[in-house]
C-alpha cells in the first residue's frame, strides 16, 4: 500500500478533515507497504487538515509511529512522565497543556478527557482495545477502588527534577478486550481494514459514557474473571473491600480455620478476598491454645505486618487455667477473647483484671438459657454476645424466629457467626440450611450494627474462604 492508497484508505474507514484522533497503532500490521513510518504519519496528517489534530501516547515502547509523531518538528508533548502524549495539529496545544497540573493522569482535566470533550476519536489500528488508553480514563472518572496513587518525577527544561503523585491510576492486568461487543452493540465503533489492518473509529466521548455506565453497575467491568490471573483477583478483592468499608456498618472476619492452615496461606487467602480482619480460632489444624505465647506473637506480628488485623482470639471451650489464656493474650497483644458462656467467673474475673474484652457465645443449650445466664453475667462484667446460629439450630430451635427474640439478642450482640447447618446438623453454605442466616443478617443490617460478621465463626464451614465470600456476597445482592 502507498502513502497514496494509504490517505484513500483512511478516507473510507472514515476519518475526516478537522478530526482529533487519538492513535494506537501497529505499523506492521498494515502488511507490505511501499511508504515509510514517516509517509504513514503523514497520510494521517493529510486526511485531517489544518484543523485536525494527531494525538499518540509515549510513556513507553507503543510503536514506531508514536515514535515519529514525537520526534516530529510540530510535535506538542505534555509535560508528565505518566501517560503522556505527543500532539500535531490545530488543538495540540490545548489537548497538552497543564498535565501535570491534573488530580489524575487519566481523568478530569487530562488529554484524555479534552479528546472526548472536543468530540474526538479514539483511532486502534491494528491493535485492540487492550491498547486503548482511553478506557483508564473511565476507571479514574469512576474512582475505582483498586486504583492506587503513583509518584513520578520529571525534568524541567531548566534541568531541575520535579516529582509528583497522581491519584486513581492503573494497575497491571485488565479485559479491556472484552469490551468491544459493547461498542459495537451501542454503534459507537465502526471497523474497517485498512491494510491487512484491521482499524477502529471509536467516538471518544460516547465510549467513556458508555463505560461510566458499565462500570456503576460492576466495578469489575474492566477484569477478568480468570482465577489463575492474580492481578484481576487482587484488583476484585480490593472492590470487595471497598464495599463493605464504604456501603456497611459491620466488620466482616474470617475465621482461621476456614482460611488456612498457615500462617502465609492465611494471610494470602485474605488478600485475595479483600479480608483484612482474622479470628484466631486455628492454627496448623489445632486449637490456638496450643501454640506457646512465643509462636502466637511471632504468627500475631506476621498477620500485622501483612495488613490484617486480629478480631478475637476463640476457643471452642471454656479454659481452666485462666493464666495460660492470659500469657497468650499478652503476648500477641490481643484484647478480645471468645468463649462459650462460663459456668462461673473465675476467666471472667481474669479477663476483666487485664482489660481483656469477653465475648460469649451460646454453645449447646436453648436462647432461654442463654438468656438468663447471660442477664447474670452482664450485671457483673462488660461482655458481649456472640450469636451461632448453627448451635441454635443444634438446641433444636429456630435461630431467628425463636432464638433471636427470645434470647433478645440485639440488646448485648457484638458478633454474628455466618455459617449455616441443616437440622441434622450438616454444613451447608450460607441460607442452604435451617440456620436463617439470611434474616439475621438483613436486621442487623436494619439496626446499622458494627461488630463484626464472622464467616466461618464456631463451625466448619462446607468449602474454602473463596466460596463463603462469595455465598456472603450473594446474600447481600439479594437483600
């Protein structure tokens, strides 16, 4: 192909005189040609005028013809070392001027966005839409909460170094490709060959609204769903951080039993959940009771390092030797134990001397019982109530319309334990059992609690931390 049948080509894929173009392209794609990268540059040039503008990105290697548009002797380039661009044309100086003074790289103010305002196009040849830098401008219109803040320094033409952060940028991996159906379907986007090329006419300003919408609705628009991509997991999980950190009152744990047996495992399962807070219930398939106060502070320290913060300390018994229990609480610096109601106060009477918290949770018996031993307790000790329903369920009751009401449970709860059980005692996964995990959840959330939700709390729970994230955040769509 000439430069000749190069500048008909374009014509015909539509691209016209006075255009704004911002392009993505892969020279080689346009197969055997009888004009240079230079020659090609220029076919562009020639179709949008004098008053059309030729817009690149070059914040990295993306192509010999971004490289000519940047060295070109008209050529305008924003003053960022991130997402920069270089310009040539009537509105190069408008679309570069004050990058740096921008929030974001990508967002309000940028050239990204002064392309969509002024109605431009965004150009993919031979490339797809996993080059359309455009699309991180949705994400940071949205402020998506897996973005993060970038520092970057640049020169001055003085010679001086300047740095700076830029808020809401991109990370690593995104299915940007997968958002083509869309822009085809909206009839933004038309697709033409040009060449062996195969080149996109994308409306700048209709794409990004078009992506506002997609991504209101799912902030993971723009992520794969592939479980061994772990930038795309880690990316959902700070999404579902963010949702409950920003849309709910509640604290939501896990216990260590169901996110692992090690400590490194752990803290990677939380990670990939978006959990930043760990009951310690097990370790190394055992009671945590039988780690020495040296290994617990040691395990409690790695957890902190890592982001994640201890809920409780849990035993599924009631200790007899209440100095071993407040070795270990000292140790790692833990200021919340859970245990089944007492038979007496002699841990209580312990716990309260060091200003350690009690939470109490029912284990075997009926909300009645509960009820009264409870009401004794609290007129003596400042404790909390810790609500299984699956041992509810076990005291062969109805865990929200009996046990809740009877045992008036919203007065002194501090935690919530979300497992589920059938009536003969089987795991199940979340509101697949008798447990009525769903209706306790949905009156807490009625009453803006804020203790703490705890998946896999006082019971085994059937299948890994991923699945009852999941099971969680499915009830919580549907309520």
């Amino acid at each position: 192909m000439s430069s000749r049948k190069l500048v008909s080509a374009l014509r015909q894929a539509g691209l016209r005189a006075g255009d704004i173009v911002l392009l993505h392209s892969s020279f080689l794609s346009l197969g055997d040609l009888a004009c240079s990268p230079e020659s090609a540059v220029d076919a562009f040039l020639q179709v949008l005028g004098k008053k059309g503008t030729l817009i690149v990105p070059i914040f990295g290697a993306l192509g010999i013809l971004t490289e000519v548009v940047k060295k070109h002797p008209e050529a305008v380039l924003s003053d960022v070392p991130l997402g920069n661009i270089a310009a040539i044309g009537f509105k190069a100086k408008e679309i570069c001027a004050d990058h740096w003074q921008c929030e974001t790289v990508h967002g309000e103010g940028s050239p990204y966005l002064k392309i969509a305002e002024l109605g431009g196009l965004v150009c993919l040849l031979g490339v797809d839409q996993d080059r359309n830098t455009s699309l991180h401008s949705a994400e940071a219109l949205l402020r998506l909460p897996y973005l993060s803040d970038k520092t970057a320094s640049a020169s001055t033409p003085d010679g001086k170094t300047r740095s700076k952060t830029w808020k809401f940028f991109p990370g690593p991996h995104r299915d940007f490709i997968g958002l083509d159906r869309y822009f085809r379907q909206a009839g933004i986007m038309q697709a033409t060959r040009v060449g062996n090329a195969v080149l996109r006419l994308i409306k700048a300003k209709e794409m990004l609204q078009l992506c506002q919408e997609l991504g209101a609705k799912d902030p993971a628009f723009v992520l794969c769903d592939n479980p061994a991509c772990a930038d795309c997991v880690r990316q959902r999980a700070a999404i579902f951080q963010d949702r409950i950190e920003q849309q709910e009152s509640f604290k939501l744990a896990a216990s260590a039993r169901l996110a692992g047996n090690y400590v490194p495992e752990i803290i990677d399962k939380l990670h990939g959940c978006g959990l930043k807070y760990l009951e310690l219930d097990f370790l190394q398939g055992r009671s945590i009771i039988n780690l020495s106060p040296e290994k617990l502070q040691a395990a409690v320290a790695e957890f902190s390092a890592a982001g994640i913060n201890i809920s409780a300390l849990r035993l599924e018994f009631v200790p007899g030797d209440p100095e071993k229990i407040l070795a270990l609480l000292e140790a790692a610096d833990i200021k919340r134990l859970i245990m089944p109601l007492p038979h007496d106060t002699e841990m209580l009477d312990a716990l309260a001397e060091n200003r350690i918290d009690s939470a109490l949770s029912n284990s075997v018996e009926g909300s009645a019982g509960c009820k009264r031993r409870f009401v004794s307790l609290a007129a003596k000790f400042a404790c909390s109530a810790v609500f299984n329903p699956v041992n509810f369920v076990r005291a062969n009751e109805k865990p929200f319309l009996q046990s809740w009401r009877i045992g008036r449970f919203i007065k002194n709860i501090g935690q919530l334990d979300i497992v589920d059980a059938t009536w003969n005692l089987c795991s199940t996964r979340l509101a697949r059992g008798n447990a009525e995990i769903k209706e306790l959840i949905s009156i807490l959330r009625c009453h803006h609690f804020s203790g703490f939700f705890t998946l896999g709390g006082g019971a085994v729970y059937p299948g890994d931390l991923k699945q009852a994230v999941q099971d969680f955040s499915d009830l919580l769509d549907n309520m």
